[in-house]
C-alpha cells in the first residue's frame, strides 16, 4: 500500500509498508522482509553527496518510509522505519533540543535522520553526534542543492521496486512448495526444492531440534557445528531453536563464517520444528525471509495432513486390532486383506507384547503412549518390518514375528523395554506371550500378554518385564479376586520375617535362594556370598521362627507361596 502527500502536522509523508512496524530493536538479529537499510538508501542518485556525521553502526536499520519534520512536535506523527528529513527549521530557536530529540526518535524505532545544513542550522549542536553514535542512529548530511521531493520519489520508488520484486519471487516459491504439499511430498521435498530456489543450504528439524530433512549441506556441517548452530551433525543448538521461536521468521543466527536465518514451524499454537537456510554465493535478503515463511508454512501443513492421515490409519488399525483380540474375525482371508492394507504380516507364527508406560499422574496421557508407539516402532520394524505396533487403550501392543527360542523373545522384551524408557522419560513395563501359529489366536496371545504385564508389575513393580511362561503359580495366584486373603495368608506363613527390617528381609532373601537350590546349602551359600556355617546358623533361625522347613515339603510349598505373594503388597529386593 503507497502512502503519500501532506499528513496532518507531520507535514509531508510519503512510504509504503505494513503500517506500524516492530521497534529497531526488536529488528537486530532478524533480516529485514519490506525495507531497504539505511546503507543502500544513501546510495541513491539524489544522496550521492550526503554524508554520514554519526551513528555508522545503524546503517543496517531498514527504512520503509520517509517522513519530512515540519513542525517541533513531530514525535506524534512518526512511525517506526522511517527516515526522518528536517531542515531543522521548526528547531532553528532551540537547537539544543536535538539531542533528545534524536534518543525519542530512536526510542521510537525510526532508522536515522537527514539534515540540510546552512540555511537554518550552521552547526549541530554540542552531544548531538555522541548521542546518534551510543543509540547506533544514522545522522546524514544531506546535499544542499538536492530537494527533499527528489529524494522522496527516488527512494520511495526503490522501496516499492524492492517489495514488488520480493512480492513476485514470494508467488514463485509459494506455488512451487505448495505443489509439494498438493502432490503428496514431504520435508525432504521441502529442503530440496528450497535450497534449489534459494541457492543455499536448507535443513528442516523437528520439535526435539533433531534434523529431519536437508538439501545442500555438504561440506557445511562442521562449518555450522563451530559456529554452534548444530550440536554434532544431526541435532540443533538448544539456543538456536530457542532464538527462531521467540524471534519467529527471519532470526539471524551465526554472524561469524557462517550466516543463516530461520523459522519455527508451528500450526496454530503447536510447534512442529524449525527450518534453517544458510547463505551461499548469494547473499540473503528479504525475498529470502518471505520463501522461509512460506516454506515453514509449508512444512506445517504436510505435518498437520501427515498426522491426519496417520491418525485414520491409527483409527482403522486400532479397530481391526481389537477385531483380532476379541475374536471377532474368523476367515483368514479376510484377515489377509485387512493386514496387508496395514503392512502387517499376520500368517506367520507370532508373538504379542503388550507395552505400557508408567504415567506421571492418574488417567490417560495419550501424547505418552503414541512417544511410546513411536519407540517401539522405531526398534521393531527394522528388523520385522511384517510387525504392528498399535497404541490401544493407554499401552501399545505389538504383534511381532515369533524369536526362534524363549531366550530370543525375552531379550526382544528387553530391548524394546529399554528403548521405550529412553524415548518416554519413564518405565516400561512389557507382557509377553507365548509363540501362536497366525492371527487366528491373537486372542489368546493378547489376553496371555495383558496378564503378564498386570502380574510383572504386581511382583516386580514399575517397568517389569514378565513372560506369560515364566508367571508359574503367579497366574492362580492373580485368579484369586479376595487380595486381602491373600496378603493374611503371606503374613501368616512367614509370621516373623514378613516385615521390612534389614534383618527379615535378608532371612527372607535366604530362605527364597534356599528353596530355590532345593536347600543344597553349598549352592545357596555361593548364590548368597556367605560361608557354610553362616547359612547353617541362618537355616536353624528360620527353623526356630517358621518351623520345620528343611523337613516337611507341604510348610516348603507354603513359604514358597507366601514369598510369591508378599512382592503384591511389598516389594523386596531383586534375586540374583
């Protein structure tokens, strides 16, 4: 939009722009998209001859505007991004007054001011230059025989030249990317093409500032590590991402070798990630912020389809989950079609898991559990790319082709344990099924899978990975709905020991190595690190506090019960 002509005591203004712009200071660190700077203003035809008395460090202040000082109160009437021209008539009775004037101006974003010396003005009053020298605020000379009607028109014209050129490559950009995103492309398309219009290096990270998709990077990546924009090779600098969300596009970053600019990605109020172009042989500019812009807008909106299309597919998947595991499909040929839609591969002997996080505080936490999914996805389908991993209910199932052995299985369990906390911040607790011969009896798997996790965490507590084989008489223990029976039955039969001082919980440790090594006291001794006589004192303690163990098997099935039982209620140290 052009502004021109006489605006009220201001007296005549003529700019183009946004209207009111940000403050010069909210402008350091960020490229400018509309204006050009004070620099390149001067080098116009009718400025030829100007010259810069003070504040040279302001130069780069960018300039959308002109306005010419008539009257004395003229801080009402100006804008941010301006360039003020006077003759200093309106101040030719109190020129001392210019000093201040020039830090209001200043304080009011404006780039710099032209005066025209002689007529009303011989010298510049004492201060003046010290003051636009600390504020970085441009002070010009102006030439005495050019008119401030010349200078208007020409830098005006170069302003509206500049934004028409950045409009035109703006459209270009816009439609390239968003055929991106019409076509079905992703953030690595988004890099690619970018970097092709910009000539320059693109990457693209998300949320976690790890990047995700990058075009011309070769040779850049060390450059951009000392210069600590990246952590390593693959990871944004924590102050880097933190400075392109609170600057938003156009935030500079790295003035030494390197010289980048960049964007957060966001939809709505969510941030997605950040994109980054570093400067090439070219050098950047505000046609440069504006592709950023668009590109990041871009970005978002694959972001936001990818997640709605993945959040039908999770939808869909989820159904035909609970389809399998209520034993709802019966003909494998439907289960064939409805698997392949998904990738699973289901007519194969499989194995079920059932992984659950540990949440922070009661009720759902739905980001947790697809942080999880997502995971376990990424240490599954590598290796099993046939597999379903499926967020159902606040824990994530996977149906993963059977290990060859029992051993094999219990490390898969183990490993997806592992990588899950790493991933969620928290413990993973993991049921495992047995092996079963095709879809058909994922009922089954599934409900053997959901029992082990519950009974892993009753014994062993958060983050317990349990195999439904290795449960024992823990599965009729978990049958039995009266808990307080069984925890009087515990107490009962380990009567002295039961409790939590030192001294009964390394007795009940004892007693659990002897009845697992069939009381052969040489091996629980080995298993405990104690000598021979010491167990032997420790037997005939038991013996005197619990009764005949070593003698009668029925009080040795008893004890063995109650230790079973008491990790429900109270849990005691790991075995070996």
């Amino acid at each position: 939009m052009q502004e021109t002509g006489a605006t009220g005591r201001g007296g005549a203004r003529g700019g183009v722009g946004r209207g009111i712009g940000p403050r010069a200071s909210e402008d350091r660190g960020r490229l400018d998209r509309q204006g050009l700077p004070v620099r390149q203003v001067l080098s116009a035809t009718s400025l030829a001859a100007a010259e810069v008395l003070a504040g040279r460090e302001g130069l780069e202040r960018p300039v959308e505007r002109l306005n010419v000082m008539e009257v004395p109160d003229i801080l009402p009437w100006v804008k941010p991004r301006e360039f003020l021209l006077t003759t200093a008539y309106p101040l030719r009775e109190d020129p001392e007054r210019l000093p201040g004037l020039v830090a209001q101006l200043a304080d009011r974003g404006l780039a710099g001011m032209g005066v025209k010396m002689g007529r009303y003005l011989d010298d510049l009053p004492s201060g003046l230059l010290d003051v636009a020298d600390e504020l970085a605020f441009p002070i010009v000379r102006l030439p005495d025989h050019v008119g401030f009607d010349d200078i208007l028109n020409e830098v005006l014209t170069e302003i509206l030249n500049r934004q028409a050129s950045v409009l035109a490559r703006s459209e270009e950009t816009h439609r390239a990317l968003l055929q991106i995103a019409l076509s079905g492309g992703g953030w690595p398309e988004i890099a690619r093409d970018l970097s092709e219009l910009l000539e320059s290096a693109v990457l693209l990270s998300d949320a976690d500032r790890t990047v995700q998709a990058a075009a011309g990077l070769d040779g850049l990546k060390g450059a951009l590590r000392d210069e600590g924009i990246l952590e390593g090779t693959t990871v944004l600098a924590t102050d880097i991402a933190a400075e392109l969300d609170r600057s938003g596009p156009g935030a500079e970053v790295g003035r030494g070798s390197v010289r980048a600019i960049g964007a957060p990605i966001r939809a709505g109020a969510r941030l997605h990630g950040r994109i980054l172009t570093v400067e090439g042989a070219r050098e950047l500019d505000a046609g440069d912020v504006i592709a950023l812009e668009n590109a990041a807008t871009v970005a978002a909106l694959v972001v936001t389809k990818e997640a709605a299309v993945a959040a039908v597919e999770s939808k869909y998947a989820a159904d035909f989950l609970h389809d399998l595991i209520a034993g709802r499909v019966a003909d494998e040929t439907d289960v064939a079609t409805r698997a392949s839609a998904l990738g699973w591969q289901l007519d194969r002997p499989l194995v079920t898991l059932v992984a659950a996080p540990e949440p922070s505080a009661p009720g759902p936490d739905d980001d947790l559990t697809e942080r999880t999914a997502a995971a376990l996805r990424t240490a599954v389908l590598p290796g099993d790319p046939g597999a379903a991993v499926v967020p159902l209910s606040g824990s994530v199932v996977v149906l993963a082709g059977a290990p060859d052995t029992a051993d094999e299985t219990r490390r898969l369990a183990s490993t997806l344990a592992s990588e899950g906390r790493e991933n969620a911040g928290r413990p993973i607790g993991i049921g495992v099924s047995r092996p079963v011969d095709g879809a058909l009896e994922l009922a089954t798997s599934y409900e053997q899978a959901e029992r082990a996790l519950r009974i892993g965490r009753e014994i062993a507590g958060a983050g317990a990975v349990a195999h439904f084989d290795d449960l024992g008489a823990d599965r009729l223990l978990s049958l039995i709905p009266d808990q307080e029976e069984l925890r009087a039955f515990a107490d009962e039969v380990l009567g002295p020991v039961a409790g939590e001082a030192p001294d009964d919980r390394e007795l009940r440790r004892t007693l659990l190595v002897l009845l697992e090594e069939h009381l052969n006291v040489a091996a629980s001794a080995r298993r405990l690190h104690v000598h021979y006589n010491t167990l032997r004192y420790r037997i005939d303690k038991l013996e005197r506090l619990l009764g005949p163990f070593t003698s009668d098997p029925r009080l040795r099935l008893d004890l063995q019960l109650g230790l079973r039982i008491l990790p429900r209620f109270r849990l005691v140290p790991p075995r070996d």
